[in-house]
C-alpha cells in the first residue's frame, strides 16, 4: 500500500498483525517510524496509524500458528526434521550449482551463503564488516 497523500488508515482485523513500513513515515499508536521498521500491533483494536504522503506499508499477519515453529539459520518449520531436510536440500542445491535442485536462484545471480559452519564459497572467504563475533557464541 502506497499513500498519496497524509492518511489515516483502517486497521485490517486480524489476531495477529504487524505493519511493516518500507519506505517513509508512518505514526503508530502515537509513535513515529521510519523506513524498514516493523510494529507489532496490539490485539486491542482500533489503533491510530497516519501516513505520510509516499509512504510504502505492508500488513502481515492472520490466524495464530497452529504449533510452535521451529528456527535454525534461514529455515524456519513445524518440525525439527523439516528443518534437517531444509539443510540437506540447501546442501544438494548448492552441490547441483543450484540446477534442477530443490533450492534455486534468481536470473543472473551467482552467489550464495554457507550454513554455518560449512566451508565458504570461493572468492567468499571473508568475515563481512558487520560481522559481530560475539553474535555467533
């Protein structure tokens, strides 16, 4: 959702939602927010969110999960054995220069990022510069 001009919008009714605001300036409940910020919404409705002319939101949410899920890296799953079978897959893909495998990649990108804990990638053998190494232990 765009804005075209100062706004007050509706909420969507829903159990759980966030509004994610891409781009501008949105005030949430009171509170500015700026670009690549995510607001959690309370499920106590209605809440006040005004944008700011050109500002890009987007509305995410729904129905509770039905089960606890399950995080390792970039996987997320209902079960600890999806999130294995995610791994082997990434591995093969990777293995199969992504061609034909599970996991592909977009038109004219050739890089791609490890597991941790697996060997980098040629030409990849570098801690980036925001790498935190504390965040790793």
């Amino acid at each position: 959702l765009t804005a075209n001009a100062d706004t007050t919008i509706k909420v969507p009714d829903a159990p759980e939602l966030c509004l994610y605001i891409v781009s501008g300036q949105a005030e949430v409940g009171g509170k500015t927010l700026g670009d690549a910020t995510m607001a959690i919404l309370s499920p106590e409705r209605p809440i006040h969110v005004a944008l700011k002319a050109g500002t890009r939101i987007m509305f995410a949410g729904g129905d509770p999960l039905d089960a606890p899920r399950h995080l390792d890296w970039n996987f997320v799953a209902s079960s600890k054995e999806k999130l294995a079978r995610a791994a082997a897959d990434w591995r093969a893909s990777i293995a199969a220069n992504f061609t034909g495998s599970h996991f592909t990649q977009p038109p004219g990108e050739t890089a791609w990022i490890p597991l941790p804990g697996d060997p980098q990638p040629p030409g990849m053998d570098h801690i980036p510069d925001d790498h935190d190494a504390d965040w790793e232990s």
